[in-house]
C-alpha cells in the first residue's frame, strides 16, 4: 500500500508538470498562427486542439514512461524529463522552420538540412540559435519540475486532467469534420499552419451532425469571397 501511495503522489506531481506545460505548448504553437484572421469559433478549436492533440499524445508517452521507469525511483523522472524537453523543442524548431520556409519539420526537411544545409538559406548563426533555444527550453523544464514540487495537487486532479485533454481531443476533431465539410475557412485554413496535424474528417458524421454547430453557410461562403458579414 506504501508503494502504491508514493506512485499515485510520483503520478499527480507529473500531471502537474503536464497542466504547467500546456501554457508553454499553447504559446508555441501560437506562433505558427499570429497572422491569422481568428474568430471565437476558431480559438475555441485552437486551444482544443493544442490539449486534445498535442497534450493528449504526451500524455499517453509520458504516463507509459512512469510505468517503465518508476523502479527507478529517484531517477524516474530523469527519462520523462527528457521526453518532454524533446516535444516541447521539436515544437519550438517547428515553428521557427516554418517562419523561416512555411513548411514544417519532417524526414524530407531534415534530410535536406543534413546533406545541404548551405541551399537551405540558413545563417552560420542558426546553429548557435538552435542551441540557445535547447538550453532555454531546458531551463524551463527544470523550473517546471521544481515549482511543480510546491504546488498543492488535488486528490481529482489526474481523472480531471484525463477527462479534459481527452474532451478537448474529441472537440476538436468533430469540429474540424463539420468545418471540413463545409469548407469553413475559420477552421480550415488554421490546418496547414499546425506541425504533424492530422485531423480526422468523416462526411457521413459531419451532415448528420454538422447543424448542432454554430458554423453557417453563408458566414462560410462570404469569407471565401471577401464580402462583409
């Protein structure tokens, strides 16, 4: 039962680092939308996505991770840490490819960087950036993990944690199937602007269900075209 009760506290100090982390994540891949035309539909799927799809799959990693390795004891948390500084970095060189060439990181752009980086068009200085910006999100991991030791953790919190981020997954994606359906630009066009996004779409779901959301025809139709509302 000891065992027991140390891993359940091991797991809610984890979660916590997970909920101080979402912030983090929201703010980076904010950057990948800053010169969106964005309405309230929209940042409602924005941030349901940044839980539900991102988070949700961390989740999952890192909550395996604790199985593997809470043995370990003092050192459990060394491979997790690790894991989460290598999201939330993938997350943050993405972005900053996708400024610099609006595309985002994949096994081709790496293979083109490796074998010509000089073609890419990137400064001498970009490696040197990289590494600062390694260091930084290192950093913020560490004080993470640390403020997350002083933090009060609620007897609820992992169920309502879970409940959330799996909410939010399932938000998001009936409501970019309806928003694919009906070609709403307000959704659609946040799709390519986000890293390793693969949104389900479902036709048959989205006519039968698609009137239960506030996303109008015409609404649509006159943002296509570029006529007031």
């Amino acid at each position: 039962m000891r065992w027991l009760n140390q891993a359940a506290d091991l797991y809610r100090h984890l979660i916590i680092v997970l909920v101080l982390n979402v912030p983090v994540i929201y703010l980076i891949l904010l950057l990948n939308i800053r010169n969106v035309n964005s309405t309230i539909l929209s940042w409602i799927y924005f941030s349901c996505v940044v839980v539900g799809y991102y988070v949700l799959p961390l989740l999952f990693v890192v909550s395996i991770a604790f199985l593997l390795f809470f043995p370990l004891k003092k050192f459990a948390f060394i491979p997790i840490v690790a894991i989460i500084i290598v999201f939330v970095y993938f997350l943050l060189i993405d972005s900053f490819a996708y400024k610099i060439a609006k595309i985002h990181i994949d096994h081709f752009w790496l293979e083109w960087v490796l074998n010509d980086f000089e073609s890419f068009g990137l400064q001498p200085s970009t490696i040197r950036n990289i590494l600062f910006a390694l260091f930084g999100i290192i950093a913020v991991e560490i004080s993470i993990f640390t403020i997350a030791r002083r933090i009060w953790k609620p007897k609820f919190l992992v169920a309502t944690f879970w409940l959330f981020v799996v909410l939010s997954f399932g938000i998001s994606q009936v409501v970019h199937a309806v928003a694919y359906q009906k070609n709403d630009v307000r959704i659609t066009s946040l799709t390519p602007k986000l890293p390793v996004y693969l949104p389900i779409t479902s036709h048959k779901n989205a006519v039968k269900y698609g009137g239960f959301l506030p996303i109008s025809e015409n609404e649509t139709s006159a943002m296509l075209l570029g006529m007031p509302l």
